[in-house]
C-alpha cells in the first residue's frame, strides 16, 4: 500500500484575502459621479433660465403699471 508523503500530497492553496471594497460599489461610484457631472451643467443653465424667466416676468408686470398685477391677478378680459 502506497504510503501519502508530503511531497505526492497536493498543496492547499491560500485563500485570497478579502477585497477592502467591492468592484460592484467602485462601479457605482462611478455610475453616480459621472451622472453627477452630466447632470450639474444642465441643473445650472436650467435655474438660469428660471430666474431670467421670473425678472422678465416681473418687468412686463410693472411695464403695464400699476393696476397691471391685480389684472393678471384677478383674470380680467382684455377690453375691446
């Protein structure tokens, strides 16, 4: 009967050591960083329009004077 010595028996591997972060949550950083810098230009521009929006908006109220505010207000019909 053939004797198992250390040399014919088969080496055990090292387990690997465990990964401090996983590959999934790096990508998802990088999912949301980059969606991050897509989105902020857009988010900008987008509150840019706004405030321009509201101060022409505001200016076409005083353009029409006073009674102008409480017209657009109250939904008063354009005379003839």
């Amino acid at each position: 009967m053939p004797v198992a010595t250390a040399a014919s028996a088969p080496a055990q591997a090292a387990p690997y050591p465990k990964p401090l972060i996983r590959l999934r949550v790096v990508a998802l950083l990088a999912f949301l960083a980059g969606a991050a810098l897509w989105l902020k230009p857009r988010a900008v521009a987008a509150w840019q329009v706004h405030g321009m929006a509201s101060a022409l908006a505001d200016y076409g109220a005083c353009m029409v004077g006073p009674t102008g505010p409480s017209l657009l207000r109250n939904g008063a019909m354009a005379m003839p």
